[in-house]
C-alpha cells in the first residue's frame, strides 16, 4: 500500500498552492507573427485588416 | 519550469473536464459533464472543478436547462472546499464569486450564501494587454445579461479588449485570443476592422485541440448565436 499512500499524499497536495496558480496564470510567452504571416492571416480572415496593422513595438535590449 | 506531479495531474483533470463541458455545449446534453455524485469525485477531480470554475455549470446556463442535482452537489462542494485566502489573488476571488454565482442562479431554494462582490480597484488604469490578459483567465464572466464590476469593467473597454486579443492571435496565446474572444461577442462596440468571427475561426483552426480554447470558442459561437449583449 506504499504506492497507494503516496499517490494519496500527492492528491493531499493538491490545495491551494496549485489551484490558486491555475487560477492567476503569468502571461504566456508570446511568439510574434511576422509581417508576410500576418497578411496571410488576413488572407484567411477574409478582410481583418486590423490582423494586418503593424507589429506591437517589443522592448529592446540594452 | 519544471511542473510538480499534482500540478500536472490537475492540469490533466481540468482537461479532462473541459473537453465534457465542449461536449455538452455541442450536443447539448449536458447530465455527464460532472461525476454523478460526491462520493465518485476525487481530491483531484473537485480542485478541476474549482479551476475550471463557473464553466463547469456552463452548458446549463447557456443552453437552459436544469441542473442535474447530483452535479450540482460536486460543484457546491468544489466551491466549499477551496475558498479564497484572504490575501488571494483578484482573479482567484472573482473565480470563486462566480462560481457561487453560478450555485445560486442554479439552485436558488438552496442554503448557499452568495459572497460580496470582490473589488475591481486592480483592473482600474490597467493597461489593455493586462486587462486582457485577466479578462481571458476570467472569461466564465462573460455571460449574458450579467452585470457584476468585472463585465462592466471590461464594457467600458472594448476596443481595448480588441486590441488585446489581436495581439493575443499575433503572439499565438490562444487561451487568451479565445477567453478575450468569449468577452468580444458580448461588448458593444466592437470594431468590424477586427474581424472578430474570422479571427475566433483562425483561433479554433490553430489553437482548438486544447479543451480549454474549444470551451470558450464553443462559449462564444453560443453567445453569438443568441445574440446577446452586455
């Protein structure tokens, strides 16, 4: 029953530290779409032209 | 970052029950989206409920129809067991509000007391990729004919939240794109230069094998479907 208890400790383990991460994600790292993506992506969206508007700046380094 | 293994496993239950809550939305029975009973339902599967929230309850309250009791005893226990801290984060409090929401409208004869609205001071002068990105993690809101401080929060910002989720497809976060896409079916004001419905098709081709994405983008096909407004 070894096993049995440990997957019990585990599932114990499922409180608040877990659920309240789910609940209050960080931001996803975000990887951005180049221009020539974006204009194909308008091409699906059938006229988002807002899809094709310029990329967000990104901070830079140094 | 390395995840633990109850993180993991909780990770897959909150799958598990998004991808029943897609399932009942779509065929519209929704009596097996949760366990038939508190005895059948875990440690594990109750804190999916709690993370999965007020959308656990989602396919009742879009489609109309009556709770099934024994699932709505899992939810309450769900909402009993893992009350905010004090201390706890916005997003973890509005979850929880909503969730007793949800019990309430639910099971309005029972004896659960709804909680105080939580504060919205954190989304004032919150900058629009913030706003969206907790308009997204608290999409369960966004539900019709709502009028609690988040939905009207998020009402006096639509373009805002356009914005937000047109960067949320650029950066290929399709949780978010599909949580901001969710609330933009429901505010006023939404630019026709978005391209609203083309982009929530976009999501589902690229982001909607993930239950959670398919569960909002299957909430806001409904909601858009009904026509709705906040």
């Amino acid at each position: 029953m070894q096993t049995e208890d440990k997957v019990l400790d585990k599932l114990a383990g499922v409180r608040s530290a877990d659920i309240e991460a789910a609940l209050d994600p960080a931001e996803a790292d975000g990887v951005f779409r180049d221009s020539r993506e974006c204009a194909g992506l308008a091409l699906f969206a059938g006229g988002g032209k807002l899809l094709l508007s310029p990329p967000t700046p990104r901070p830079k380094k140094g | 970052m390395e995840q633990s293994g109850t993180s993991t496993l909780l990770q897959g239950a909150v799958q598990d029950l998004a991808s029943s809550v897609v399932s009942a939305l779509r065929s519209g029975d929704h009596t097996h989206v949760l366990p038939a009973g508190t005895e059948e339902a875990g440690d594990v599967t109750l804190a999916a409920v709690r993370v999965l929230g007020a959308d656990a309850l989602l396919p009742g309250t879009l489609l109309r129809t009556p709770p099934d009791p024994a699932g709505l005893a899992v939810f309450r226990k769900a909402v009993e067991a893992y009350p905010p801290r004090a201390d706890a984060a916005p997003t973890v409090r509005w979850s929880h509000w909503a969730m007793a929401r949800a019990l309430h409208r639910a099971d309005p004869s029972g004896t659960f007391e709804r909680p105080d609205e939580p504060g919205t001071g954190w989304l004032d002068g919150a900058s629009w990729q913030f706003l969206t990105h907790q308009l997204a993690v608290l999409a369960p809101l966004a539900l019709p004919g709502e009028d609690d401080g988040v939905t009207r929060a998020a009402g006096r910002r639509t373009v805002d939240v356009a914005r937000g989720f047109v960067r949320a497809v650029r950066r290929r976060d399709w949780r978010q794109a599909a949580g901001a896409g969710r609330w933009l079916t429901l505010l006023p004001g939404v630019p026709e230069t978005l391209g609203l419905r083309a982009g929530l098709e976009f999501v589902e081709l690229m982001g909607g094998q993930d239950p959670q994405v398919a569960l909002q983008l299957e909430a806001a096909r409904l909601l858009a479907r009904t026509g709705a407004l906040v």
